[in-house]
C-alpha cells in the first residue's frame, strides 16, 4: 500500500496565517482605495449618484493605486510578492 505524504501541520498553519494576513491587507487596500477613487472621479457630495463614466474613472483610480501599491511592496516588502505583511 502506498503512503500518502501530507504536509506538515505548522506548515499549514503557517500558510493558513501568511494567507490571512495578506487577504485582509489586500481587502483593506483595495477599500480605502476605492473609496478614493470615487470621492476623487465623482466628488464627496455626489458620490452616490455617479454616472458611467465617473464610475469607469473610479475604478481606474483604484486600479492605478493597486498597481502602485503593489510597486511600493515589492520595493520594501518581500520580494516576490505585492504585499507589505512581513513573510507573505
């Protein structure tokens, strides 16, 4: 009968944690970005009522700031990754 070889349980952990750390970071970001952006494309006072296009400019704000972002994380964070959390 053959073995199944199953990773290590502080692997997983580990893994489980580093992926956690980067999600969060990663949904923080892009929130506060997107919500940049739409202040910035429609204005604060109309941004409930956004046309098309202020939308498409919304999400192109946001689009430009995660590519930056992910820039600025390579540059301090680790290297093979966009994200600023240590070990990830």
């Amino acid at each position: 009968m053959s073995e199944i070889n199953l990773p290590n349980v502080d692997t997983v952990v580990k893994t489980a944690g580093t992926y956690a750390r980067d999600l969060a970071e990663r949904t923080v970001a892009t929130f506060v970005v997107a919500a940049c952006g739409v202040g910035v494309a429609a204005g604060p006072a109309d941004m409930f009522h956004a046309s098309f296009w202020q939308t498409m400019g919304a999400a192109g704000v946001a689009a430009a700031a995660s590519l930056l972002k992910g820039v600025v994380a390579r540059a301090f964070g680790e290297k093979n990754s966009a994200s600023l959390a240590k070990g990830v």
